[in-house]
C-alpha cells in the first residue's frame, strides 16, 4: 500500500506542476502523442492505444470504432500472447474483451485468462483539468489454475490523462479483487501506475513507466515495475512498439520483452461526411 500511495502522489504532484505552469493554454483537448499531431478531418480514425504500458489511457476511442491490440512478451521461463479488443459503442463508453491465447509459464503451456469490461470517461481533459474516466474488468478464469488465476476477478481504478504539448501522462490508481480457488472469497491488492510519453522525431516516440501491485496475500508480495519502449506510428490508424519491463522487485522475471501492435479496425457505425447535393 505505501508503495501505491508513493506512486501515485509523485504522479499527481507532477501533473500539478505541470499544470500550473502551462495553466494558460488554450481550452482545445489535445490528442495523445501516440497519434500523429497533424490536421484531421472529424471523420478521421484516429488509434488511441493503452499499450504499451500497464496503466490504460483515460482517453477513448472515436464513437463506432473497433480497435484492436495485440502483442506478446518474452522472458526466461515466461511467455505469452495477449490481446485486447475496443468498441466505442456509445459516447464515452468503451467495450473491452481481452484475452490471451497462448499463455506459457516454465514447463507450463495452453490457453490463457480472459477478461470483459468497460471504461467510462466523465470528462475531457480542459486548461489544467485531466481527462478522467473509470474502468471495469472482470477476469475470466479459462486458464489452466497452474497458468491463470483459477477463480474471477474484479478490477476497478481510476484513470486520468494530461497532455502537455508533445508530452503526455497517464496516471492509474484501482484495486483488484482476487477470487480464492476452492478456498471462496476474495483477497485485495492495489495497483498504482504512471506513464509518461512523448513524441521524438518523425513517427517515432518514446514511453516510459513505473507501476507496481501491493501484496495480495502471504504467497503473493507486493511488485513494482520499470518499462521503456519505442512506438512508431505507421499512420492514424496503426502504431507499433517494442521495448522491457524490468523487475524492481517481487516474484517476476528480471526482465521481460515485449512488442504488439494497435490497429483501428473500422468505424462500425459507418459514419461519413455530409456532402451537399449538387445543384442542377
């Protein structure tokens, strides 16, 4: 718990900061450096990815858009394949399904959990006020228990996200509820997250985070983890990356690396623009 509180006041004294200092910036939302900043039209799909980092983006994607993440990891004794799929069903509700298809821990392989959820943004980001939204996400047990947690999970936090020119924050705080197998009930253990982003020259950019979990019971202490990553923006609408996580401390690899990739898929609503009728 006192690394979650650590965590999260140095994420929200950095936005503070920060916020006093560009307080007079124009009222215009910015969009997240992940998405090229350059002129777009309003039906335009533009991708808002929550990878590469553990924490997610309090910001949403475009109304009717399905988008799709997906990547894997690799590290000594683990590896796995994981997957998240995003649906703007309505305005500032998103529609998650996760899943991980390939999951292999040591000498351990096969399906991995999966997941359903929500996120829901109560307001965009205005002058020094962040983007802030809330997020759902059940665990579905259909791992093998040596691979998956074994019984369902509730997970809720706190999202918000800031951006400041080409610099971009994100910053989580939640709990997570973890069914007991066999045993009943659930124990409790905080997550606390700060992301940093920023675009560098060209399509390229740069994403850096610490996050870390309490411990969530006597066989499970508390982690806390180091990422840096590479993201490129092939366009609007896909971006790449790649980069390691490391192991500050807690029963994880020293290290683990990782690449995927977001696509927005299509706007599922097939919003187009108005064109006038031509006049005879």
């Amino acid at each position: 718990m006192r690394i979650a509180v650590r965590i999260a006041l140095a994420g929200l004294g950095l936005l503070a900061v920060t916020a006093r200092v560009r307080g007079q910036e124009t009222d215009t939302p910015q969009t997240t450096p992940q998405v090229q900043q350059t002129a777009q039209n309003a039906n335009e799909i533009n991708a808002v990815p929550n990878r590469p980092t553990l924490a997610s983006t309090a910001e949403m994607v475009q109304l009717g858009v399905l988008e799709i993440e997906y990547g894997f990891e690799a590290a000594k004794g683990h590896q796995n394949i994981n997957g998240l799929l995003k649906w703007g069903a309505v305005k500032n509700l998103e529609l998650w399904l996760l899943n991980n298809p390939i999951e292999r821990d040591v000498a351990t392989a096969g399906l991995g959990d999966s997941g359903v959820g929500f996120k829901y943004k109560l307001f965009s980001q205005r002058n020094a006020r962040p983007t802030v939204a809330v997020l759902y996400v059940a665990t579905i047990p259909t791992a093998r228990p040596a691979l998956g947690a074994g019984a369902v999970a509730h997970l809720v936090q706190i999202l918000a996200s800031k951006d400041f020119g080409k610099h971009h924050f994100d910053v989580n705080e939640g709990v997570q509820f973890a069914g007991r197998p066999q045993v009943g009930g659930f124990d409790r253990t905080y997550f606390t997250a700060l992301s940093y982003s920023c675009s560098l020259r060209g399509k390229w950019g740069y994403t850096g985070e610490i996050a870390g979990f309490s411990r969530l019971n006597a066989t499970t202490p508390a982690t806390m983890t180091l990422l840096n990553a590479a993201t490129y923006n092939v366009s609007s609408r896909l971006v790449l990356d790649a980069g390691a996580y490391f192991a500050a401390y807690g029963q994880l690899p020293r290290i683990t690396f990782f690449a995927g990739v977001t696509y927005s898929i299509a706007n599922l609503y097939h919003l187009h623009p108005a064109h006038a009728s031509p006049k005879n």
